[in-house]
C-alpha cells in the first residue's frame, strides 16, 4: 500500500539557495538508491518564509524503513542549514505513513 513521509524543516536565513541546491544534487547522486528503495517521487515544497516540507511518496511502507539510511544520510549533510524548530522538536518534525484515502482526480 502505498506510503508518505512528510518532514518540516527551517533554514537559517540566507540558506535558502544551498538547501535547495543540496536536495537537488541529492536526488542526482542518490536517486537511484531511492528509486530501488521504493521512492515514486519526490517534492521539496516551500511552505513559507524559510520554511519547507520534504514530500516522498512509496511504495509501501517498508520502503521508507529501507531508505531511512540514505535518508538520515542527506539530512547530516544540510544539518548545518537547519534551525531548530522549537517545541523540544530539533531540525526536523517528521511524519510517515499508509496512505488511508486517496482519489486521482486525473483519473475521474
């Protein structure tokens, strides 16, 4: 079934090009590894001022538990990049799971 991981960040001010830079050379070096993971796709969304979430779509969960090592792989590289998110969160405020409704309005 397929799966999501979501991962809220904020970059420090004036990090904005270099943290976008490092998902784009990211997905050039490893995504071929995410892609043999399960990785379907994946979106980095600006959400507001310095503020993005990661979006990767599976397929299945174990999938994402697959990846998870490259995952925390790029995350130690942008780390610096990374401003604490408050609320005894750190850098990032990750969420995952099974997809539980979905509808293709493409499809419809």
């Amino acid at each position: 079934m397929t799966a999501y991981n979501i991962v809220r960040m904020r970059v420090k001010p004036g990090f904005d090009d270099a943290f976008i830079a490092h998902h784009n050379d990211m997905l050039k070096s490893a995504g071929d590894e995410f892609k043999s993971a399960g990785m379907r796709r994946f979106s980095l969304v600006k959400t507001g001022d310095r503020s993005y979430c990661v979006l990767g779509e599976w397929d299945d969960f174990d999938s994402i538990v697959k990846a998870r090592p490259a995952m925390i792989k790029s995350l130690d590289g942008m780390r610096s990049m990374l401003e604490d998110l408050g609320d005894d969160l750190g850098l990032t405020d990750p969420v995952s799971g099974e997809v539980a409704a979905e509808y293709d309005v493409r499809k419809h």
